[in-house]
C-alpha cells in the first residue's frame, strides 16, 4: 500500500479521495490555489502545498508545479479525481517518468479512449455496440453529405476531442448540413485547438445508460451495473440513478458482461465508465470516460463498495479480489448534482456562504466540501455537492430524496435545490419515463 498520495483536485472530490485514503492508513497532500487556501480539503489534508494562482491553467492544469509537489513531499501517487488532468495522458507519462504512481488508467488507455473516433474503433472491434456514422472524422461537407446519406437523417455532428456538449450540432436534413458542419468545426478548434468533426445517427428519443467497470490491468475486469444519466442540462448530467428504470436484470447482465469482457481484453486498470445510448432496447456506444465519475456514489450504494479505495488497491498492483458472481446489487440509488446556480436562469452565484445544513438520517449521503462562512470563489466548476440517497426500492428512493431535499439549507448563495423539488412533482419523473431531452423541454415550458 502506498504511504502518502497527492490529491490533484478541489472540492467535494478532493475531500472525497482523502477520506478514502485515511481510511486506508495512506497520508495526503492536498494542493490548491491562492483561491482554495481555505479549502476544506487543504484543511483536512496531512500536508498542502500551494501550486499557483486562481487559474486553473497556472494551478490544477499545471503539470510541472504538481510533480514539484510529490517531490517537496514524497508523494509516491497521484489521485487525478474528476475533471482537470484526470484523463490527460501526457499527466501520467510524465509521472510515470518520476517514478510517481498515477492512480487511473494507462496512458496508452487514456490515449485510445481519449479520442472519440479511436474509442469507437476500438469498441467496435472488443464487441460493444456503436452508433451506426463515419468511420473517421470527415474533412469537408462533401464527406458529410455522403456519410449523412448513408446513415439517413437526422445526423449529430461532433468534435473528435470533444466533451460537455462542445462541438455538437444536429442536422435534421441536407439543408441543415453545411452549417452544422462549419459550427462544429468552429467551436471544437475554439474550445479543443482541434477542429476535426465526425457524423453519427442522431437517435430521437434515447436515454443515456452508462456501465461502471473496475479492472486490475492484469486482465481481470468486472461490471459495476449501470447509472441511468438522461436528465441532462446542456449535456450536462443533472440527476443520475442506479439502477436504471429501463433496463431489466438480463439486458444489463448482457451489456455489463460484454463490457467487462472488453476491458478485460485491454487489461484495463482502475475504474471507468462506458456510455451508451439506449433507445427501443438496443445500445450504442458514445464514449469511454476514462476515470472517476461524479455520479459513482450511486453506484457504491448498489453494491457496497467503496469506488476510490479500489482505484487505490489495484494502482498498488494488487489483483482485482472479485469475479463477476461476487458483485451482487440491492436496491436504488440517486444522486442530485448541487450547484451554486439560479435554479431557474443557471446563472453562477458564487459567494459566501453564510449558512449550511447538510440533510441526515438512514440511507442519506452529502458528498460537499462546504462549511459556514466558506466563500465558494467563481474560477471553477458552480458544482459544490452531491446528494445521494438510497432505498430499497426506487419509490422508497424517491420518497427519501424529497425528505432530504426540505431538509437540505445552503445560505447566502443561489442553488439548485429548488430544481430538484420541481422535478419530484413531475409524474414523468416518478414514474422513471424519461429521456436525454426530457429535461430541456421541462425547463422551455412557461412556468404556470
């Protein structure tokens, strides 16, 4: 086991992956910006060092002033979390060139489903389903209309560097095309410094199903279950739950087993999470996340296991302890994102806060880095918790997160709580009938 790991994140998933660690017997270091210095992680941390100023460029995307840290402090490993370097592969080579553990994926792996054409090639080629669309990115319109025609209409266009919605514009029809094309272009050499685009089949109505994967890199891989994420804003997850409303016990034993087969096949290490869009029974991958959810709490729920404590054992090279028949799930889980936002314009509100109250009682989860009189600074991510709740069914579920949502107080700042209090009196929701799109028409809908 290692003896001190450096945490190269902020906020509820730094405070996350040093209580996993504690717990562990493994000293931390946390690092920070001149913006964080009051952060609850640095406080909690055994050791913190400080890494630049509030850019997340000249701080948690600086590579160099991160290496200089596990060396001031003889971290042997680096837990990425979510976000930032956790799926830079050039971050892992070069701690790999220090002697430095990075705790996730190869960089070979982070490589291959880094770029959304090589990761559809190679799921195609393990055995996952993909949506049907052009082999590679496509050069001109010319190329587009071809492969458009090929596929039939409608078609979605996207970044082959993309993520977060950037770089992705639908064309119902060829007069649509050329400008979905140019657009795309444009915003993924503005947002990636890459302006490659490819086609795929734009399916209506899908939800977005992802299956969690834990392997040891040694060849052992199983399957966590799924997380039904369709409640998007923007392409942005806003609700995830476990399991999905959708699927039955043998389409995920299904899907599960032929993801776990392929990561088996690309001696996988650590965690990771495999997106799907499911649609009239049937699944078609969208991209490999290479790394830590933010959702995988619920999915810990289901199963019982503790996500960043495995990340930990099979980073030291220890073999993954479990075949597939040993991963049993019970109940339902879910989580919703807390943002430091207008609940209804989405506006940031960062600030301080002046008061917090975190819900309790059986089957409630926080996951938050914040305190009474913290000033949640506006250079990051407007996340500042996770609430989790779990039941032994999903109307237990859901009748639990309404509980803990009245209880839930956050002060001074703007959050999306009320948004969640909303979503809980739509039938569509308590019934689980949704889809990836749902959740934008309810907010385009006149309030009554």
């Amino acid at each position: 086991m290692f003896d001190k790991i450096l945490i190269a994140n902020r906020g509820e998933i730094a405070l996350r992956v040093l209580r996993a660690a504690r717990e562990l017997g493994i000293h931390t270091v946390a690092v920070h910006s001149t913006a964080d210095a009051d952060a609850m992680h640095v406080r909690l941390a055994d050791e913190s060092v400080c890494i630049g100023p509030p850019a997340a460029k000249d701080s948690y995307l600086n590579i160099p002033a991160i290496v200089a840290a596990c060396e001031i402090t003889g971290a042997e490993a680096v837990h990425p979390g979510y976000g930032f370097l956790s799926e830079n592969a050039k971050f892992a080579d070069i701690l790999k060139e220090h002697n430095i553990k990075f705790i996730g994926p190869s960089a070979e792996n982070i490589r291959t489903m880094g770029d959304k054409i090589e990761a559809k090639r190679t799921a195609k080629a393990l055995g996952i389903p993909v949506v049907p669309g052009s082999e590679g990115g496509v050069a001109d319109v010319a190329s587009a209309r071809k492969v458009a025609k090929d596929i039939g209409y409608p078609v979605i266009i996207k970044a082959t560097a993309g993520g977060g919605g950037r770089g992705m514009k639908v064309a119902r029809n060829e007069g649509e095309l050329e400008l979905a094309v140019s657009t795309a272009q444009s915003e993924a050499k503005a947002a990636f410094g890459n302006g490659e685009v490819y086609i795929e089949k734009y399916l209506e109505k899908p939800r977005h199903i992802e299956i969690q994967v834990l392997g040891d890199g040694q060849g052992r891989a199983v399957h966590l279950g799924e997380r039904d994420c369709s409640l998007q804003r923007r392409h942005q997850k806003v609700w995830e739950e476990a399991m999905s409303p959708a699927l039955n016990a043998q389409q995920r034993d299904e899907i599960g087993g032929r993801v776990a087969r392929a990561m088996q096949e690309m001696k996988y290490e650590g965690v990771g999470t495999v997106e799907f869009l499911y649609e009239n029974g049937e699944f078609y991958f969208i991209e490999m996340n290479t790394r830590l959810q933010v959702e995988h709490p619920v999915t810990e729920a289901i199963t019982g296991l503790d996500l960043v404590q495995e990340q930990i054992r099979v980073a030291t090279g220890a073999p993954l302890p479990y075949k597939q028949s040993d991963i049993q799930f019970a109940g339902h889980a879910i989580e919703c994102r807390i943002n430091a936002e207008n609940p209804e314009s989405f506006t940031p509100s960062p600030g301080r806060v002046d008061a917090v109250h975190f819900p309790g009682g059986l089957g409630v989860r926080v996951d938050s880095a914040l305190y009474s009189g913290y000033r949640i600074p506006p250079y990051y991510d407007s996340l500042i918790g996770k609430l989790i709740v779990f039941g032994k069914s999903r109307t237990e579920c859901m009748m639990r997160l309404r509980r803990a949502l009245s209880e839930f107080v956050v002060e001074g700042v703007e959050t999306t709580i009320p948004l969640f209090q909303r979503l809980l009196a739509e039938h569509d929701i308590i019934d689980g009938h949704y889809d990836i799109h749902w959740l934008e028409k309810f907010l385009s809908r006149p309030k009554a």
